[in-house]
C-alpha cells in the first residue's frame, strides 16, 4: 500500500498572471512527482499542490525564492490518512454492530 | 431499511448493496441497469428514476476521479433523496412525472477501490498502458470532445493522460453509449471534487457555447440556492475561463453531442482538506449540493427543447 509520510499539501497565492505562469512551469517538471489539486490558472484563486516528501525542500525554495506566498494546508498527508482509514473502521464496526 | 449511514465513507462493496437496497425499497420507481464493465471487471450501475415510459431523461454521474470520496457519498445520498422525495416534493414529484433521471453514483469503479486499497491520492482508471510501466488513464480527458488537444498529457505516468484514443477507456465509452442509445438525454451533470465550481462548457477550447447566456443564468441560480443553505461560495464560468484549457472532458462532448445542459459541479472545500474531506462534512456537502442541483433539474424540465 502506498504511503505518504512526510508528503504535504501547499497552498500558494500567486499574486500576478506571471506567477500563475511560473507554477504551470513547476507543472511540467515531471521529477518532482508534483499532485496538483488545485490548478493554477487565475491570481484570485489559490493553487494547491501535493509535494512528495523527498521533494518538499526544493519545492519550498524554488517558492521562497521567487518570493510567493504559501502556507501548508496540510502538514503530514499519511496522518490525516490514517486519520481517516480509523474513522472508516469504526464506522464499519457500527455498521456490523 | 434506513440503517445506512450516509455521513460515511464506505467500500465499493457497501455502496453497490445500497444501490441495490435503494432499487429494492422503491421498486415503483428506482431500477438498477448495468450498463457495463470496468476495466477489471466490476459492473458499471446506474439508478433509474422513471414513472413512465418514453421520457427525455437527465444525467448525474459522480466521482469520475476515484479520490474523490465526497462526491460519491453526494450522489448516494441525492439518490435516497430523489427516491424518498418523490410523491412528497412536489418539485421532485413533477420532475419524475416528466422525466427519467439516470444517476450513475460510481463512475470509475476501480479506482474507487484502488484508492481504498492501494493508493488514496489515485484519480485514474486501472487499465495497462502498452509499453509503460505507469497504468491508468484520466477518465476525463478520454472523451472525444478535442480529444488529445491542449490540457491533457500524453505521457501514461502523467496523472492527466489522455489515453491511447477517444474512448478507449471501458469506463467512459459505457457511458457515451448510453446516452449516444437513449438518444433524449436533456441534461447532463457531471460532480467532482473540490474546488467550488460550477462549470459549463468548453474546455477544449476558450470560446463561449451557443448557449452561454442562458447556461450562466442557470448556474448562478443553482449556485445561489446552493449557498442559501451555509454560506458555501461558488465560481460559475466555463470550464477554460475558470480552471484551465483542458481537453477530452464528458461536458464538452455531451455539449457538442446536443445536450444543452451541460454542467460539471466542483463541489466544497473548506480550504484545509483538500480530498481528505472529514466524514462530517459528508451531509452538509449533499445537502447543499442538492439544492444547487434542483434547481438546474427543474430548469431543463420547464424548458423543454
């Protein structure tokens, strides 16, 4: 079963068209196994990406350093996973119960 | 028998007996048609609502990309609602005195239980890509509306890949042969997850529809009924304005192919979950969307073509 420990979710407002253009660029680096949940195509409206663990600290510097704005709106993907997968269980035991 | 749980999410096992279970407790009025065969071989179910025969029927597929385990449990949950509805509603009564609704609760099957099984970030078929290691292709980019053009990869490790040809993709050509065999689908309502979108046709291409004044008119009503209920904002534009261009999706063919009322429907996010959507968020998330979606169901019944 694949994990994702480590992998985390970024939020990233892009203030301009020519940031938007900069992420759809992250977009066609393929080696940098880059989930895109929320894609960018319009300043108003923020990008979220799911970074690989291995990938995260040349994610976050290429960011810091063309100066965008982001936050992690999730900060560790398996937790809210395993999370979830121990809510399902439990609803299946109510279930059978 | 009542004692489903919908605010839940559940394995593809538990969802297919509740289709059933819906079909055998109002057996007047629901049917369930297998309308094919996914790539491993699991049975594609649609839910039939009708009272009558030879009627312009309506469209609602969800979860196309597997991971989006809101979307389903949306769609479960507006099936016991039509069901459960019909002959108290008098808005869901008229509808279904008029029309079929065919409501396809699991679009791509065995993603569904990959992503539960295997890979919970999975968004594609399974099927095997000749000569790549990378399996799968993105369901919404296999349609033939501009297939292969902009906004779709041809890469099979890609999670967007288009795919070898329009349809070849087991999932998505059962189907485009169901509505190409019915021949009077009226509307066509495509739910995915999330984003807060209602969307209308085109994303191949980054012109406005015909129709665009009236399918805006529309959405905005949907989506201000919609948010009536908590306060959920929604964007409604065309798919290339608002996202991106994206090639090979079902609202577009279904446009081209006649079928005016063409919507696909990005449904909620809170802003801190992205496709992990808490259990919590399952009934408010159908309830709202229920009312976004009645309101495009009633438009296309008054406003016959």
């Amino acid at each position: 079963e694949r994990t994702f420990i480590g992998d985390q979710v970024l939020r990233i407002k892009a203030k301009s068209y020519d940031e938007i253009n900069q992420l759809q660029a992250l977009e066609t680096l393929a080696h940098l196994q880059l989930d895109f949940w929320a894609e960018p195509h319009n300043p108003d409206i923020p990008v979220d990406i799911r970074v690989p663990f291995e990938n995260l600290q040349s994610v976050k510097v290429y960011l810091e350093s063309n100066n965008f704005e982001y936050s992690i709106m999730i900060e560790d993907l398996q937790k809210v996973i395993d999370e979830e997968k121990q809510e399902m269980e439990m609803n299946a035991r109510k279930e059978r119960n | 028998s009542g004692t489903f749980n919908y605010g839940a999410y559940h394995s593809l096992d538990t969802l297919y007996n509740t289709i059933s279970s819906i079909a055998q407790d109002y057996s007047s009025l629901v049917t369930r048609q297998q309308i094919g065969t996914s790539y491993e071989g699991r049975p594609i179910y649609v839910l039939k609502f009708s009272t009558g025969t030879n009627r312009p029927g309506i469209w609602v597929d969800a979860g196309i990309h597997a991971r989006e385990w809101v979307t389903q449990a949306t769609a479960l949950w507006t099936a016991h609602k039509l069901a459960s509805d019909y002959g108290k509603d008098a808005s869901v009564t008229s509808l279904l005195n008029s029309h079929d609704v065919f409501l396809l609760v699991v679009t791509n099957p065995d993603g569904y239980v990959y992503s539960h099984s295997a890979d919970r970030m999975w968004r594609k078929t399974r099927s095997v890509n000749s000569g790549s290691r990378c399996y799968g292709v993105d369901p919404n980019r296999n349609w033939d509306a501009g297939f292969g053009g902009p906004g779709a990869s041809s890469d099979p490790c890609s999670d967007t890949y288009r795919g070898p040809r329009a349809e070849s993709e087991v999932e998505v050509k059962a189907v485009a042969d169901f509505i190409r065999a019915h021949g009077r689908i009226k509307g066509f309502i495509s739910i995915h997850s999330y984003s807060q979108y209602l969307l209308i046709p085109y994303g191949y291409k980054c012109t406005n529809p015909a129709d665009y004044t009236e399918l805006m008119n529309v959405g905005r009503a949907a989506t201000s009924s919609l948010s009536s209920l908590y306060g959920t904002k929604y964007t409604v534009g065309t798919i290339c304005t608002t996202i991106y261009q994206s090639s090979g999706g079902s609202i577009d063919w279904t446009y081209d192919l006649g079928i005016k009322y063409s919507f696909a429907f990005e449904l909620r996010d809170t802003g801190r979950y992205g496709f992990l959507l808490p259990t919590t968020q399952i009934l408010p998330t159908a309830q709202e969307t229920w009312l976004g979606l009645k309101k495009i169901v009633e438009h296309i019944r008054d406003n016959p073509y």
